[in-house]
C-alpha cells in the first residue's frame, strides 16, 4: 500500500515538472531580483514605520506641551491669561501650531477622530489667523514700549522677573514671521536673530533653520544691508543647495551690489561681524508716541511745582447717597485735569460687570 502511494506521488511529481518546467527555470533566475524586491519593500515598511514614529514622538511632544501649559493656566487662568506672552503662545497653539498637528493626524485618520475635531472647530471657540497677528503686534508692542530685550521676553521675563515659560525657537519664529507680514522687518531681524540662538540649543528642533535664515536675510536686505543679506543667503545655501528662493535671491542681491556706487565709509555689519545691526523701529510718530511710551515706563515724573498744586477731596455733588458715601477724588494732574476716583465700586460689582462683559 505504501509502494503504492509513493508510486503516485513520484508520478505526480514528474507530472508536474513537465508542465512547469518553463515556470521553475524562469523563477530560479529571478530569486535575485526577488531578493532585491523584497529588500526595498522591507526598507520602504521601514521608512513607514521610522515616520509613523516620529509622528508619534512629535505629537507626543505637542501634547506634552499643551499639557503643561494648561495646568499652568488652570491654576489661575486670570494671572495666566494676563501675561501677554502666555497670551500669544496660547493663540500660537490653537492657530499655527494646531495647523501642524491637524495635519499629523489627518495622515491614516479614521473617520471617527477626524469628525469629532470638525465638531470641535465648528462649534467651540477657535483663534484665527488674525488673531494670532493680533496677539504677536501686541506683544511687540509691549517690547518696544518698556523696550524690552528680546532674550529676556523670549525666556519669559520681564523687567528682570520670570513670568511664563520660556519661547521655543518656533514660537520666536513665528513672531518674526507675523512681523514680516506687516511688513515690520525690524522685528523681523529681533525674532528671527532670537530664533536662530534658540534652534542651536534645542534637543528637539522645533522649526527649519533654512527657514529662519531665509527671513532674516530677507528682512537685512530690506532695512538696506545687502552684503550681509548675501552672506546669510550663503549660510542657507550651505544648508540646502537646491533651495529655490534662495537660489534667485542671492543671483538678485550680487546684481544690486554691482549696481550700488562704492562706499568711502563701511556700513555697519559690512564687516563681517557676527553681530547684525539693529536699526530701530522705523514708525512715524505724529500723536506723541515717544512721550505716551515714555509715560508707560514711568520716565516722565509731575514737576514738584504741579505737585504741590494737587489735592485730594471727597465729591457728594448734593446727591443723596453720594452725602452718606461721597467718592474719593484725587488730582493726578492739571491742564489738562486727570482724576483718579478710588472705591467707586466693590470688589462684587466688579466681578460681576467682568462676567457681564464676557462674550456669550
């Protein structure tokens, strides 16, 4: 029975080499090729996984981020939210940097997740474009008024005392990015000088330094240093040779150096110095500016003369209630008169037109 059965399969066996014979001979002088196939399908599932990784990791990263933040926040959201920079990271977070993790998340999205984040910005409160504008102009602002060091606002600090969490290098990015949108290249250069300091201290880069120094070489030209606008469009060439933009700015900024006139005096930073030179804010001041920034910092004092003049008084106006609890006016200046009323309304009343005031 056994001699049998192997009868069989031997015949089978021959059967079938000779009707696959072509089959067998064509596949033993691919398998090299096979092997190299199987190869690039390894690394090409490699590759997904390293990338799908690092998706993770980044978004591990955003989460970690807006983690902390939140804690912080809910603590006293007040105080938080009080702080201009924790005001402008906030925006950041929920504009720019929700732009980035929105697109992380819609790579293999299922359909479920992706719905419940449309709910989400369709029907909860969501920063725009223009906000995140708004909270960055403001932001300079503040810098330019107690002309605050761009470090030390980066690091979170005012005046000397720490307040929020440091900036990363995108944060600072960013606000140089808004103020090159407005056309602003001063700040440009601050926040983008800023940036730059910070991606070389960063464990995990957070933004492209080609990306930085193509603003920032971009904003020199613009305030009219254009050797050194050259030089920092070479660095970027150095990073990404093949970088388009780059590529036709440098070809423009050689043509206007051939056509300036030569210079008997060197501009500054045409040395090749490693400090840029910062040339101030370039604003008209047709309302006073100077004097209003001046006054915020506390550097314009009443003269005594005007102080001696100054008093302070109880005013009922022969209003009833005003006679059982009259305000309590101070001059804080004459010609013209400013007035400071004090305890004109509890500590309640207070909350309550704060909660009255709130959007709905």
């Amino acid at each position: 029975m056994l001699k049998c059965h192997t009868l069989i399969v031997i015949s089978l066996f021959l059967l079938l080499i000779q009707r696959c014979r072509c089959e067998v001979y064509t596949a033993m002088v691919d398998l090299e090729d096979l092997l190299d196939t199987e190869h690039v399908l390894i690394d090409t599932v490699e590759n997904y996984i390293k990338a799908e990784e690092q998706k993770i990791d980044l978004l591990k990263r955003y989460v970690a981020i807006y983690q902390r933040q939140q804690k912080k926040a809910r603590e006293d959201a007040q105080s938080y939210l009080s702080n201009p920079i924790n005001a402008y990271t906030l925006v950041k977070r929920l504009t720019a940097d929700w732009t980035q993790v929105e697109a992380l998340v819609n790579t293999n999205m299922n359909a479920d997740t992706l719905a419940n984040i449309s709910y989400v910005k369709q029907n909860m409160k969501f920063p725009t474009d223009e906000d995140l504008n708004g909270a960055a102009v403001a932001l300079m602002r503040l810098q330019d008024t107690y002309r605050l060091d761009t470090s030390s606002l980066a690091r979170g600090e005012l005046n000397g005392v720490k307040y929020s969490a440091e900036l990363s290098a995108a944060d600072c990015f960013e606000l140089g990015r808004q103020s090159y949108n407005n056309g602003d290249y001063y700040h440009t250069q601050l926040w983008m000088e800023e940036a730059g300091a910070r991606f070389k201290r960063e464990a995990n880069e957070t933004v492209d330094q080609s990306d930085i120094l193509e603003y920032l070489a971009f904003s020199i030209y613009k305030q009219g240093n254009v050797a050194l606008a050259l030089d920092l469009t070479n660095k970027l060439l150095e990073l990404t040779p093949t970088h388009s933009r780059a590529l036709g700015n440098k070809v423009y900024y050689q043509d206007q150096l051939k056509g300036q006139e030569k210079e008997t005096v060197k501009r500054k930073g045409d040395d090749e110095s490693e400090n840029i030179p910062i040339n101030g804010p370039n604003y008209d001041d047709p309302f006073g500016k100077d004097l209003y920034e001046a006054l915020c910092r506390g550097e314009v004092s009443t003269p005594v003369e005007v102080q001696a003049k100054l008093k302070c008084r109880y005013l009922s106006r022969d209003n009833p209630f005003l006679k059982l609890a009259p305000f309590k006016v101070e001059e804080a200046h004459l010609e013209p008169d400013l007035f400071i009323f004090h305890d004109v309304m509890s500590d309640k009343e207070i909350e309550t037109i704060k909660r009255l005031a709130q959007p709905r």
